[in-house]
C-alpha cells in the first residue's frame, strides 16, 4: 500500500469552502471598511486645512461682521466643500467670536468640521 497517494476527502473539501465561504465576505467587508475611513479621513484633513485658509484669509481682510457669510471653495478646485463663518459677541466687548464651518457630503449637514477664534472688535 505504499504506493496508494493519499487525497482529500468529500467531508475535507467541504470543510474548507465552508471556511473559504464565511472566511472571504469578512475579509472583503475588513478591506472595504478600511477603505471607506481612509477615504473620509483624507476628507476630514483637506476639510480642515480648507477651514484654515479660509480662517486665515478673513483674519488678514478683517472682513467679519456679526452676521453669517457663506461660500464654496470652487476656485480652489474643491466644489464639494461649503463654508459657513459666523462672527458673533463674545462675554468680552472688545472681541468678536468667529467660527468657520467647513460642510461636505451629499447632504450639507451630514459631515463638517468647525474652527473657532477670537478677534479684537474695531471700536468708533
């Protein structure tokens, strides 16, 4: 009988496509899952240096009013991206509190980042 090669049997090949079929849709699921945060990661990294830039550009303007202005990053090739910034009183009189908010997605408030800072108030 030593020349008898020895094969798998029915209850073996069973046995491993049952565990290849319950093993696979985890793994493609696993894959999938990491792809989806890396790709909102990237978003939630490009939303904030967005809101940064634009933070930057209304400190230097001095162009805040207690009010609310609104606008998109288009020029800047980034057409999904909203902004909101609000300019609103602080406990302290002589500063204003501004806040940019920074939306994406399908729906404008389904994902967003917002940056806050202080200003001083131009007095008459």
């Amino acid at each position: 009988m030593e020349g008898l090669r020895k094969a798998f049997t029915l209850i073996e090949v069973l046995a491993a496509v049952v565990l290849v079929g319950i093993i696979l849709p985890a793994a493609v699921s696993g894959i999938s899952m990491a792809v989806r945060v890396a790709s909102n990661s990237a978003k939630i990294q490009r939303a904030g240096i967005l809101a940064e830039n634009r933070l930057a550009e209304i400190r230097l303007e001095e162009n805040w009013t207690k009010s609310q202005q609104t606008g998109d990053f288009e020029e800047e090739g980034f057409k999904d991206f909203r902004w909101l910034m609000r300019a609103e009183d602080w406990t302290d009189p002589s500063l204003l509190e501004v806040s940019i908010t920074v939306y994406w997605g399908e729906d404008i408030q389904r994902d967003s980042i917002e940056l806050t800072t202080l200003v001083k108030q131009e007095t008459d």
